[in-house]
C-alpha cells in the first residue's frame, strides 16, 4: 500500500479508529505457486498491547494449507471510503478515492489444541458477546466443546502496522472543508463516515 507522508496515520490514529468497532477485515496470505493469494473475509480480535490478533475458521479453510506454506499474511481493515470525483477537487480536475485503511503484516501460528482453540473462542465471545458472560466454550463440555473438531484457531504476531488515511490533506485547509460539504450534500453510501474523516484530520492541521 502506497502512503504519502500527508496520508499516514499515527499510531494512536488507527487505534481509535480500529477500536470504534472496525473488527472484520481481509485475510490475505500466499496461494500455492501459479495461483493467488488466498484471500478470507473474517472477524477478529487484536490485542494491540501484546501485539496479536486472533480468530478462528472452519478446518476445511483453503487458508491452512497456504499457512502451512507460508506463515507470513496480511490482514487489512478499510473503511469510511467515497469516491471524490474531479470536478470536486479543482484543477486540474482529477478524481481520487477517500478511505483509510490499517493493514497488519503478521507471522502466523495455527491452533489446533482443544484448550488453545476454546481459549480463542472465549476471548472472542468476550469482544463480541459481552452481553453473555456465561456463554463459554469448555473443551469436552456441552454446548459448544464438541464443535471445536469443526475449528481451527489462528493466533496472529503483528510484524508491522501500516496506516493510511486518504482524505486530500495536501489541499489547503479550506478546500478540504469544502470537499466536506460536497460529501454532506451527496450522502451516498459512506459519504457520512468519509466526511467525518476528512474533517477530523482537518481538524489536526489546525
């Protein structure tokens, strides 16, 4: 992913923005030789003090074996995007996409214990399920100790973070806000999530 210096982002940027509820994204690790990546959408929880993510597929993934080839993958979170089109942004009229996006780039470690994998699962339901504190996996015990055969967990070391968020920071402080009305006027699709976006960073040029 190519960042400008204007489009990144900090540390404590894409944390915050991580940690407003953005914990699904894209899977990405190395196919077989002459295919493609093996690309799998998924929720997932990161613990950024310790540096992990973790989640869990069903065992017949296509991920495991290119894991198994190479355990070096990447997952990306990408959000709050519109397309800004050229007569918007001034001359010389050219269109450009808003988004920011976190990609992680991770070793990873496939869990196949029983106690290994529940332990993903319980902090999952934790992140996801607060509301259900009872609601725990138990290897061996009903409900849920029999299904985790049906499982794999994967624990994910973060080697890198690489943040970006494309909100047309090069452009003069008032020609952003402005670009910020035009997505208010619009109001399609994420035009809302972009806008605020945009503003924030506005905001921290000031």
């Amino acid at each position: 992913m190519l960042i400008r210096s204007w489009d990144r982002g900090s540390e404590a940027e894409w944390r915050e923005w991580l940690a407003a509820g953005r914990d699904f994204g894209l899977l990405a690790a190395n196919g077989p030789a002459g295919s493609g990546p093996v690309l799998v959408p998924t929720h997932f929880v990161l613990d950024a003090e310790l540096g992990e993510i973790l989640l869990h597929l069903a065992t017949p993934n296509p991920l495991w074996a290119a894991v198994r080839a190479d355990p070096h993958v990447t997952l990306s979170v990408t959000d709050d995007y519109a397309f800004a089109p050229g007569h918007w942004r001034g001359e010389p009229g050219t269109p450009t996409s808003y988004y920011a996006s976190v990609q992680f780039s991770c070793s990873a470690e496939i869990v196949e214990d029983a106690a290994g994998k529940a332990e993903i699962l319980n902090r999952q339901l934790a992140h996801f399920q607060p509301e259900t504190p009872d609601t725990r996996v138990t290897p061996g015990e009903e409900p849920f100790g029999r299904l985790l055969s049906g499982i794999r967990g994967l624990l994910l070391t973060v080697r890198r973070v690489d943040a970006k968020f494309k909100y047309d920071d090069k452009k003069p402080a008032e020609q952003q806000a402005a670009l910020a009305d035009r997505l208010a006027e619009r109001g399609q699709g994420l035009d809302a999530g972009a806008r605020a976006q945009l503003l924030r960073r506005n905001a921290l040029r000031s």
